[in-house]
C-alpha cells in the first residue's frame, strides 16, 4: 500500500492536531504492580514511549478513585504519586512527537467488596451482573452491588472532575471518558442495569444525566476539545449488558445531544460479538452513527490495516483504534507505511506482571538487526 493510504494522512479539525489517523486503544495490562498504584519509569514510560508513533494514544483505563477499581494493577489517577508517574510518561511520548489521551474509568458493579475493603462496588441499582473478575486472590464472582444514592453520585462526579484537573498536571492532551464495555456509565444508560425511579432513572433523559453531569464537570477544568468520549452501543451477553428496544434510540439521543459539544471525538466500538440475531441491535456501528455525529468520530474492534483504510475512505470514520496489533508491534504505524507483516501477540501474557510481552516486543528495525 501506498503512503497515500488514508489511515496515514494528518488529521486537522475540531482541535485535534494528529500526525496520522492510527490511534493506539485503551488496553488493560495490569503492570502497576505496586502499592500506589502508579505507572512506573521502568514498565509504563518505555511501553508507551515505544508507541508514540501512533497519531494518538490513548491510555488504559485509569480509575478516577478507589471506589472505581475493579481490575488488579491498574494505574490510578487520583493521588499525586499516581500523577507523578504519568507525567513521566507524557514527557516520553511528547519527546518522540507523540499525542496522548489518558482514560477516565470507573468500573461500577463489574468490580468486587476484595477492592473495598468488603464494602459492596457502586451501581445505578442494585443488579449483579452475574460476571467474572479478577481480585488479587483470583478470579470471583460479582455481588450484588450498592444502589448510588445522590451523595454517591455527586461524589464520583467531583472524582472525574479532580481527575481531569490531575490529568492536565501530568501532561496529558485531553481525556477520555470510559463510558462504554458495561462499566458505571453504562449500566446508567441500560435499562437491564438502571432501574431507578428517581431523576438517574426512567426515561432515557434521566438515564444519560449521570453522564452529561460528569462531562459537564470535566468540561469546567478544561476545553472540549481536548475530552473524547467512548461508547459501545450495541454490547449484548457481556459484563452483564444487554440490547433492548431503547439500547440504540439513548445511543442515538446522546451521540447526536455531543454534536453540540464540540468534543476532541467519540469513540465508538463494533459489536464485540455476533449480535446479527440480537432484535434492536444494529450490526454496523460505524455505518449507522457517522450520520448522527458532525464531529471527529474514532471506530474500533477487530480493524487490520485494510479495513481501517476503508472506513475512513468511506467517511464513516476519521480515525481507526488498534488494541492487540499494538501490544505487539510497537511500531505499527510503521509497518502500515511500508506493508510489513504484523508480528502475532501472546495472548498468555496480556495481564501479567513485568516486561514479558509488555516491552520485549521488537519494531521491524530491531528484528532486522537481530536476523
């Protein structure tokens, strides 16, 4: 393929200044094994400073507080260690040119007590999601989780605010906020997870409220253009969602209410699984949403370079995210421009600890060299 492939043109508009249209996605890896939960100079700064030819990267899931933690060793955001660590990993990526968008998260129920010191995980209601994760002691069951009350929810609300304002201490180019793949947002959008009667729940109006008060919040301490948003509309079968005759209509409702918003882009997932049988469900993400969003539109799950080629060609999005290519080809970009085979990815040690299949991982360059 030609350098004039569209994955590899700069993208310049609603405030976004990107060398190429490759985004580098959200990943869990589990490597901040240490008590402050913070990225490290020796995992974290190097891991990302390798992908920095990406025209954007945007972090894994950061959580927001203690209370949103439901996965082992993530880094968090919400202490000035935290901060501290990921400041040096901005300066390693703004050394090598790159762009790079740390993500908000708060899990909600799809966590366990093991996290919180016994106490129940948060949730719009108190619905267990009948799914799997991983504590430090292994694999567990969800519990029933704790129905937010007002205080609850004002609370997460300043705790995405004080992580925003964090963020831009550490050097970040915006933020991401997690609302997507079954997590807090999430389960307030769906109606199998939201069964509030009070102003959080009901109508679709009051289902997003959560979710439109918290980028409100954020959106005080810095511009929108440098937030994005990240949803998975048509998730079924998973982390305990499921599509319903209203799922797609609040996606709808809240993509189009973001037009006005003037936001860095919303990010949006394909079907993670076959959802063709699934009724209300809507099969092609990029295809049904682009037409709703006036604005920067990022698409992801299960692209190659072929595919992510044409989906821009086509206008359907403007940038394409790359998850498991880019845990195993840091420079992928690279690859892309001069057609070289992708290396394969061990999936074995996606969320392990330390350097294997995190940083030994070679650029073509390095593989060359070595032969």
């Amino acid at each position: 393929m030609k350098n004039t492939q569209p994955l590899l043109q700069p993208l310049k508009q609603n405030g976004l200044y990107l060398n190429n249209r490759v985004v580098m996605a959200p990943m869990t890896r589990s490597r901040a094994d240490n008590p402050e939960l913070k990225p490290t100079a020796d995992l974290h700064v190097p891991y990302y400073k390798q992908r920095s030819g990406a025209g954007l990267i945007i972090t894994e899931g950061s959580p927001v507080s203690k209370e949103a933690i439901g996965y082992v060793f993530t880094p968090g955001i919400f202490t000035q260690e935290q901060v501290n660590g990921w400041r040096k990993v901005t300066t390693g990526v703004h050394e090598n040119g790159g762009k790079i968008f740390i993500q908000l998260w708060h899990v909600g129920r799809i966590s366990h007590p093991d996290f919180h010191e016994g106490q129940l995980p948060l949730a719009p209601s108190a619905i267990n999601p009948e799914a799997q994760v991983y504590t430090p002691e292994g694999f567990k069951d969800t519990v029933t989780p704790k129905a937010m009350t007002k205080e609850d929810i004002d609370k997460t609300i300043s705790d995405f605010k004080k992580a925003a304002e964090n963020a831009m201490l550490a050097g970040f180019d915006g933020v991401e906020i997690h609302s997507s793949n079954g997590y807090l947002f999430h389960q307030f959008f769906n109606k199998c997870s939201n069964v509030r009667t009070d102003e959080y729940g009901g109508s679709i109006e009051n289902r997003v409220r959560f979710f439109f008060e918290v980028l409100e919040a954020v959106k005080s301490v810095m511009p929108a253009s440098k937030i994005g948003v990240r949803f998975n509309p048509s998730m079924h079968g998973m982390m305990g969602m499921s599509v319903d005759e209203e799922t797609i209509p609040t996606f709808e409702y809240i993509i189009n209410r973001l037009s006005k918003y003037n936001l860095a882009y919303v990010h949006l997932s394909e079907p993670f699984t076959d959802v063709s049988d699934v009724p209300f469900a809507v099969t092609q993400i990029a295809k049904h949403f682009r037409p709703i969003y006036s604005g920067n539109l990022i698409i992801n799950a299960g692209f190659d370079q072929e595919k992510g080629n044409e989906v821009i060609e086509t206008g359907e999005a403007d940038m394409v995210a790359f998850g498991k290519p880019y845990i195993s080809n840091p420079d992928l970009v690279d690859r892309f421009k001069h057609n070289i085979a992708l290396a394969d990815w061990d999936k074995d040690t996606f969320y392990t600890q330390g350097k294997e299949g995190y940083l030994d991982y070679p650029t073509y360059k390095e593989e060359k060299q070595e032969a």
